[in-house]
C-alpha cells in the first residue's frame, strides 16, 4: 500500500476487505488493510503532532500477523467465553438456552411475544393519549367556531383512541403472562416440575385460575415442552420429565389392574351364601368387631402392663377367629355358644377388672378378684387358640393329605431316596 494514497482509497480498500472476509471467512487479507490503515493513522499523527506512535509490532504482515493470529484459537476461546458467561442463567431463572457455543439444550421456556407486547403497549400508550388529545382538540375548536362537534371525525378518532387502548392492554397482559411463566418456571427449579398448590399458595390465586393461566401459556408456545399431569395438579417443563410421570401411571394402571384382578378372583373363590346365612355372617362379623373394640377400649383403661399383654392376646386371637369365619362361612355353627356366651362373659370380666383397677385403696377380696380374672383371661387364651385351631382343622387335614399322597406317589416313581434305598435292599 503505498504512502501517497487517499483517506478515501484506504477506505474503499478496508470496505472491499471486509466484504471479502464475510464471503470467504479469510481474515489474512483483512488483517493486512487495516495494519496498513493504522500505519497510515500512526504516521499522519506524527507527522502533525511530531510526538513518535507506539507501533504494535503483532499486526501486520510486516511484524507477522499472519503467524500470531489463529482463527480457530479465537473461535474456542469465545465459545469457552459465552459458555462460562451464560452456563448459570438456565438454573437461575430456569430458561435453558444455550449452555455453551454451539451447543443448544433444551428451551424450557420461551418469551413468545416479548417484542410484539412491548410495541403494542408502548404505541398503545402513545396512540390513545394522541388520539384522545386530538379527538379533544378538534370538537373543541368546532364548538368555539362553528358551534357544533363533527360527528365522522370524532367518531373516527373515538374508534383509533379504542384500537390503541386494546393494543396497549394486549401488550400489558402480554407482558405480564411473560413474566408469570418466568415465576412459574422459578417455582419447578432445576428439577423441572412443582405442584400447582405450591403456585397458588405463592401468588394468592385460585388453583382453577392457575390451570387455566398454564394451559394458556402452553397453548401460546410458551412452555413448548409444559404439559399438566392428568389430574392437573402438577406442572411438568420438560418431555423427559412428563415421559418419566407416563412411565410411572402406566406401572401404577398395571398394580391397580392386577389388584383387582386379585381381587376378583378372591371374590369369586368365596362361598355362595344364601341371603339369610349372608346376613347372620355379617352380623356375627359387625357383632365380633364391637367386642373387640370395647376390649380394646378396656384395656386403654387399665394401666397393668401384665394384664395389658394379656388382653392384647386376647384381642389378636379374636381378630384371627373372626377373619376365619369371613374366609370359610360354614364355621359358623361352631361359634354359636362362642357368640351367645363365651364373648360377652369375657367382656363382663375385662369391664369388672377395670373397674377394680381404679379403685384407690383395694381390699383384699378386690385384689383376689382381680387375680382371679387374671388367671380366667389366661384359661380363656388358652380355649379360644383351641378353638382357632379347630377353625383350621378341616383345611390342615387336607394339607396334611395332600403331603402324604404326593410322597406316595413320589415314592412309587422312584424319585425319593427312601424309595430307592428300599428297593436296592431286596
């Protein structure tokens, strides 16, 4: 570049360069312009003021430009310094953007609207306070002159205040939706959902408005991967969190479809009953859980840890009676006296010792009377796990049975070493 060139030339030349750069990507050639450029700078500086520039020896080719600047150096040094300046803002505000340089995550929030509602409110604001002034203006200059209001014009200007008016509440609303999605997110954190009452408890609304607000903004493209739970009581901001809430009801749907399967089948293996023997059972079931709660209630009473163990003996052995007979209803015949005499009477003792227990200075035949309840209420354990048993008796017959007739079988096939040693004897 010679000496003697024009300010004008050197600025065609460093338009041509910069032209050539954004085509081709090349920065050698750029590089070589504006070295040139600034040597031009330096020397017409001191020329003028005859104070010696500091060169820097590092532009040009001249003092090797070329060698020290390395494009792809500069391009990871800025990509490491976006990516270190904007890491944290995705976890901050919970909007995900861009972690690093040329490395996109997942939007989880989106401003949709942001620069549309921010015209629309300010040019709202602006046109309806114009327009309103003008419309004002105008009917009163007719009124002063002419002493009438012009009725298309006003009508007109009337229309235009309104259109503004409901650009600048669009905007305004706009915007505030906006910033209650930024909310929202900041609500779900970095694990990506929170539950809808934890919203409104935060912002005073109602959980209907809340739902209704969200499922707008999802609609609207703000949350682009938002959805609601099924009972709209939990908002996800990601695909991999609602795929996640899916994969959890589909295996709760499954349980639940086995537990009733199970219990259909439990349904079916009991008994038909005739609709009298299904009433007397349900009685005698309702009539055996009301001694068990008066027992209970009894044993609340009584402070005696050794009376106290007893009675929850008691307690557990009635509930396992009675739980029987609702699995094999054809027990009932042996719980008649069970029922008519054997519950009530042990009632009326457990009712008398807590009566005695609370009496502040016991006599004797008190203190007797209450030993001999003690030793009544072990008597009673000991009979009513006789009776359980015999409850079970007709089904342990029939597994003890069954075990014998399958070691027979398993013994005549050869297949048990008794059996075999048996037979090597002979």
């Amino acid at each position: 570049m010679s000496e003697n060139q024009s300010w004008g030339e050197i600025a065609q030349q460093v338009r041509d360069a910069i032209g050539d750069t954004l085509a081709t990507g090349d920065f050698s050639y750029f590089g070589d312009v504006v070295s040139s450029a600034e040597k031009k700078v330096a020397d017409t500086i001191e020329q003028a003021t005859g104070i010696p520039m500091n060169r820097n020896p590092g532009y040009g080719n001249q003092s090797g430009y070329e060698n020290n600047y390395n494009q792809a150096e500069y391009s990871d040094n800025y990509a490491n310094n976006y990516s270190n300046g904007y890491d944290s803002y995705g976890e901050n505000a919970s909007y995900a953007g861009y972690q690093g340089y040329g490395q996109p995550e997942e939007v989880l929030v989106r401003k949709v609207g942001n620069l549309p509602s921010m015209v629309a409110l300010c040019l709202g604001c602006v046109g309806a306070v114009f327009f309103l002034l003008i419309t004002v203006v105008i009917d009163a200059v007719h009124m002063f002159l002419w002493q009438y209001i012009p009725i298309l014009t006003t009508s007109f200007l009337l229309v235009l205040t309104v259109v503004c008016i409901a650009a600048a509440a669009w905007g305004f609303g706009t915007r505030r939706r906006l910033g209650r999605a930024q909310r929202y997110a900041g609500f779900c954190g970095t694990q990506n959902f929170c539950n809808i009452t934890d919203i409104c408890n935060a912002t005073g609304k109602r959980n209907s408005w809340v739902v209704g607000d969200i499922q707008k903004m999802i609609s609207a493209g703000i949350f682009p991967q938002g959805h609601l739970d099924y009972q709209q009581t939990c908002l996800m901001l990601s695909d991999a969190v609602y795929s996640q809430y899916q994969e959890s009801e589909r295996q709760r749907g499954e349980r639940e479809a086995e537990q009733s399967r199970r219990q259909a089948e439990a349904d079916s293996n009991k008994p038909n009953l005739s609709p009298e023997d299904q009433a007397k059972l349900d009685k005698m079931i309702s009539d055996g859980n009301d001694y068990i709660r008066k027992i209970r209630e009894q044993n609340d009473i009584i402070p005696g840890e050794e009376i106290s163990k007893r009675l929850y003996t008691l307690e557990n052995l009635l509930k396992e009676i009675f739980a029987r007979v609702q699995e094999q209803p054809k027990q009932m015949g042996r719980m008649q006296k069970f029922m008519d005499y054997y519950l009530p009477t042990t009632l009326k003792l457990v009712e008398s010792y807590a009566r005695f227990d609370q009496i502040s200075d016991p006599g004797a035949d008190v203190e007797g009377a209450k030993t001999e309840i003690e030793k009544t209420i072990d008597t009673i354990n000991s009979a009513f796990k006789e009776l359980l048993s015999q409850l079970y008796q007709d089904t342990v017959y029939d597994v003890t049975t069954d075990a014998q007739v399958l070691k027979t079988m398993l013994a005549n096939e050869g297949l048990t070493g008794d059996f075999a040693s048996q037979k090597a004897s002979k």
